[in-house]
C-alpha cells in the first residue's frame, strides 16, 4: 500500500508540474505590427493614416504621450449598437497604434502596430472572453501601410 501511495503522489506531483507549465507561457502577442520608412514628410504621412484609419473605421486620436503617436479606439463594427456589438454579439475587434519618427525632411520611419482580438469560448458570442489572434487582412499592418502609401501616391 505506502508503494501504491508513493507513486500515486509522484503522478500528482508529475501532474501539477505539467499544468503549471501551461499556465506560466504568455499568449501570442495580438495582431501584427509592420516598420517602414516613407518616402514622404512626416506631415503627409500623418494626415494620410488619419484618412486611411477614418475610412476603415476607426476613432482615431493622437496618442497621450508625445505627438509622435496615432492610436485608435476600437473598429467600428455596426454604428448605434457597436457597444452590444463588442460585448455580446462581436466575435473580432482591433486597434491600431501608428508610431511616426522623420528620417530627414523627405522620408518618415513609420511603426503600425494593429492589436486583434477575438472571443472564446464555447458560447462564443455571449460568454467568451477576448482572446489575442492573428489580424485578418482589412486589419493588419502591411495593408494599412499599403494603403496609406496608395494614399501618398508611394504605390
């Protein structure tokens, strides 16, 4: 019996072990991010990403710390009922965060950060919970950038 005890406390142990290993990984990061340099002025660039984010759907705000920073709230998904949208009914969201730096007087580094949730969950729509996900094509970074470069006439 002390053996049959024994080997049931090393299993646990063995167990335990295996599920705190589960736990300590950090999840994927959310969404994609793209860094580029823009053959064209800080200002232009600036003016093109409102555009292209406005078009797509989103709040858009200059960031809290410095000028150097456009962020968004979340896509709009379907205008009046958007708050019941992302908290009961929505099944994917992003946000951007758009980092601007001028190289010279003619070329812009620019750094998008596009942010994907989804929700999970076996009642997917009402009871789950925001999860990170790769971004869909509309949402990721390198076709923001393409877009905006279109905009620029860079394309």
């Amino acid at each position: 019996m002390p053996r049959t005890a024994c080997m049931i406390r090393q299993w646990v142990a063995v167990a335990g072990l295996l599920v705190a290993a589960g736990c300590a990984t950090t999840a994927p990061p959310a969404g994609t991010s793209e860094d580029v340099i823009l053959e064209a002025p800080e200002a232009q660039v600036r003016a093109a990403f409102v555009r292209v984010l406005t078009e797509g759907g989103y709040d858009v705000t200059q960031g809290a710390q410095d000028d150097s920073e456009i962020r968004t709230g979340y896509r709009e998904e379907i205008s009046n009922y958007n708050w019941l949208y992302r908290t009961q009914f929505g099944v994917n969201r992003s946000r951007v965060i758009v980092t601007l730096t001028p190289e010279s007087e003619t070329a812009t580094r620019v750094t998008v950060r596009m942010m994907y949730e989804g929700k999970d969950g076996e009642w997917m729509p009402l009871a789950g919970s925001w999860v990170p996900y790769d971004a869909a094509l509309p949402q990721n970074a390198s076709n923001t950038i393409r877009l905006v470069k279109n905009e620029l006439g860079l394309l």
